[in-house]
C-alpha cells in the first residue's frame, strides 16, 4: 500500500510541474536554432539586426544557446561579423550594448567597457571578451560554441 501512496504522489508531483509550463512562453529572442542547440542562425537583413550590415555597424542579443548572458555583435569587414559574449570578465555581470562611441560599458557600475574588438578599454576588467565562431553567407549569419 505504502508503494501505491508513492506512485500516487510522484504522479501528483508531475502533473503539477507540467501545470507550471507556459507552452506560449517566447524568449526574448526568436532567432532560429538548430536541433543541436550549438548554433544560432541570424538574418541581418532584419530588424534588429540591420545595423550589420555597415562596417562598425553593431547588434546584440540577450540570453540564447550560444551564450546565456547574450551576445555583441560587430560588422569588422564587408563578410565579417564577430560574435562576442556579454558576459563581462571582471565579475560577470552583463556588457550593456555598444553606445554610438563603439564601446560596450558594463552594467556593473565598475567602469568596465570593451572596444569594437572585444577588447578592454576601460578597466578593471583583465581580458577580452570571449568570442565565438562566425560565418556570414548573404545576410545569414551563423554563430557557433
Ligand atoms: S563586472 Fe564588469 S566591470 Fe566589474
């Protein structure tokens, strides 16, 4: 009888946690991904994005498969756009986008920020911020981990 109870509660327990899911939750992002969940697939020709599609022009995501802090964006050259993490490498917290100067300050108050490269423009922050692998064929850009 004791093995019934238990059944009974751990189905009670289930049926609870699937009442909690919001099947129409969409995250911030609605970018495709693939099945692996190891790539991010954008299309620069659209908004947000459309930034990319000038040199220096800037971009960014919030939490995604790739990075759960978000992503910088930066059109470097006319077929490449670098993908950096938005996870400031002082104490982790989340680099703010790039402002009009081309530099992303971090949302800590420390007086971090990073330049068009991912580099440390202002400290304490030690070092760059990760990159990820990219590629850029016509307006789709695939982002890698
Ligand atoms: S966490 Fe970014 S400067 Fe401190």
């Amino acid at each position: 009888m004791a093995c019934a109870c238990f059944a009974f509660s751990s189905v009670s327990m289930l049926q609870s946690c699937e009442d909690n899911i919001d099947e129409n939750y969409n995250f911030p992002n609605d970018n495709e991904d693939d099945s692996e969940q190891n790539q991010l697939i954008i299309d620069i020709s659209q908004s947000p994005h459309t930034n990319l599609n000038n040199i220096n022009g800037t971009s960014y995501l919030g939490s995604n498969v790739i990075d759960s802090q978000g992503l910088l964006l930066v059109k470097s050259s006319g077929t490449k756009i670098k993908a950096y993490s938005r996870r400031c490498t002082h104490s982790s917290y989340i680099v703010n986008a790039y402002n009009n100067q081309g530099f992303a300050v971090c949302s800590s108050g420390h007086g971090g920020s990073f330049n068009l490269n991912g580099n440390v423009a202002a400290g304490p922050p030690s070092s760059s911020l990760r990159s990820y692998a990219t590629s850029l064929d016509g307006n789709i850009l695939t982002i890698s981990k």
